[in-house]
C-alpha cells in the first residue's frame, strides 16, 4: 500500500504479461480505491472522475482508468466500489521529498525549487484556462507528485505544454531534476463564484473549510464577503504558500503560530509575511513568492503572469 486516508486507499499495482503477449514488460501504476459508503461520498467520487477526465496537461496527473461498482456488505450495507488508475511517480510527494531533505540537513538547489514550482503553475494554468476555469482548491506539497527526469533546459515548458500526456515523456521545465505533477482534484470547483447573499457567502466559507487545506487557504476563503466574486487566483495564493514551503520548511503563515496568541486565520487575512534568518535563496525568488500572496485578491495575477515571472527568474538563476 502506497498511502491511505478515510475511505480511500492507495495500491502498487502491476500490469502482468497475457498469453497473447508473454513477453511485455512489466509495467507498475498507482491504483486508488475508495469506499463511498454514502450518497454525498460517491457524489464526490464521480465528480473527481469527471474532473480528472477534463484534464490533459504534462503537469497534471492523468487519469488512466476509472470504473464505479455497487456493492452490499453487513457493515456499511449498499456502499460503491471505486477505483482509480494513475502512472506511478516513483519519488512520492513534493513534501517526501522536503521531509527527506530536511532529514538529511539539506534544501533543494535553487533550480529544482524554481523548476517544481513552474511546472505546478503550468497545471494550474491548464486548469484555469478550461471553459468554464477549474480552480484546484487545495494545492500544497502533498498534492505535487515528483519523479526523476531528463534535463532539457529552459524551453521543456513550452513543449511539454504543447504535447500530449505521455507518460515515457521525461522532459523538465526549467532545467531541474524532478519532473512534476498536480494532482488530488477532489477540491477542484468552479473557479468563479458569484456571491450574493449572507447564506451563500457562508457556504461557500463553510466549502473552503472542508476542502482546502488551512495554511494554504486564500484569505478571501477565511472571510468570504456577503457580496463578490470568487475566482481562480485562490490557487495563485497557494502557489506562494508552496514555494515558501519548498523554500523553507513551512508555509508562510504557520509561522506565527509558534507566537504567543497567534492566529494563522489572522495572519493570513493580514497577508503578514515574514522571512526566517539566514535566508539562502535570492530576492527574486522571495519577490515571486511576494508575487502570488497579494492579500487583496483583485491585485493578485493570474496564472499566465506567474508562469512568465517564474520563466523569467529561473532563465536568470
């Protein structure tokens, strides 16, 4: 078993040989399977398939396969079956990886940091630009999958960006080590959300509290006004929520919490941003994380901004 959580569990599983091709390579994957043991739980199944089945970027996880089967048993009486085929990414997640640099008292080189961050800016740039624009709602460094990839420069973006999803297709953008991918689109919604009432601003605050992970959260999420508009850039305030965390450990606003009376909710919605000592990153990458976390979500940019400023850092490192 590769990861478990709630109804839902995460197999190795192996693609064997048949008797009409003995001879073809083994070949693993990920499979997912959930237990939704309720209306709301397969409700929330399919609509992750039905997500999943709009997406076809290098930097999102791709869904292989999916099938929905009722069942009965004595425990949960009428439940659903459902799994999930995805391509398994053999390094784990992006947050693996920094627990495993933080054990060994290292951090990712400036490129690999840089580099992982396009490529999750590129995934949420794909999602952004479909008709209607999906919005994530939870991305954070357990929802980026790496594994290891061929460099091939700078210009990896634009051409994985123009291709396909190929899962042999090990090509980098910008130049790092790790080829990375979005995924967990569970939380993905409707990215622009007009809010009109008291009721609906507190449902839609209620929804951000079920789904999207709090350190990450926008702070027009923690506060939802009883009258505007929602839009895809909650994601683009994660994404300098990630690249603080892959920068230094933890996310921006958890900080505070080590405080006397402090309140992450607060600290978000104040957009107050701090840097630890012995910083060993440059200003232009502090200046894209400052980039994304505009508080005022007016000011903040959209996706195709973001990938041009990462871009334009990662061509200077």
């Amino acid at each position: 078993m590769l990861a478990e959580g709630g109804y839902s569990f995460v197999y190795l599983v192996q693609e064997l040989p048949t008797l009409e091709n003995l001879h073809a390579r083994t070949r693993e994957f990920a499979l997912k399977k959930v237990l939704a043991v309720t209306s709301e739980g397969l409700a929330m199944a399919q609509r992750e398939i039905d997500v999943m089945r709009r997406l076809h970027h290098p930097c999102l996880l791709p869904l292989l396969g999916a099938s929905i089967t009722p069942q009965v048993d004595e425990e949960h009486g009428s439940k659903y079956l459902v799994l999930m085929l995805f391509p398994l990414y053999t390094a784990g997640s992006l947050f693996d990886e920094l627990w495993r640099q933080a054990a060994a008292g290292t951090r990712l080189p400036l490129r690999d940091v840089l580099s992982i961050f396009l490529q999750v800016a590129l995934g949420v740039q794909a999602m952004h630009g479909l008709q209607p624009p999906l919005a994530h709602r939870d991305v954070k460094p357990h929802n980026v999958l790496l594994e290891v990839g061929s460099t091939e420069g700078e210009d990896a973006a634009e051409a994985l960006a123009a291709q396909p999803v190929q899962n042999d297709d090990k090509a980098v953008p910008g130049g790092g080590r790790f080829r990375a991918v979005l995924m967990d689109f569970g939380s993905a919604r409707q990215a622009r959300i007009n809010v009109r009432s008291r009721a609906e601003a507190l449902a839609a605050q209620e929804d951000a509290e079920a789904h999207c992970s709090a350190p990450y959260r926008a702070p027009e999420l923690w506060d939802v006004a009883s009258a505007c508009r929602l839009d895809e850039r909650v994601d683009i305030w994660s994404l300098g929520c990630l690249l603080y965390f892959v920068m230094h450990g933890v996310s921006p606003f958890e900080r505070v919490l080590g405080e006397a009376g402090g309140s992450l909710a607060l600290a978000v919605i104040n957009g107050r941003l701090g840097w630890p000592p012995g910083d060993p990153y440059p200003e232009d990458a502090r200046d894209l994380v400052r980039f994304c976390l505009a508080p005022d979500p007016a000011q903040r940019p959209f996706a195709d901004a973001v990938v041009a400023r990462a871009q334009d850092v990662l061509a200077r490192c």
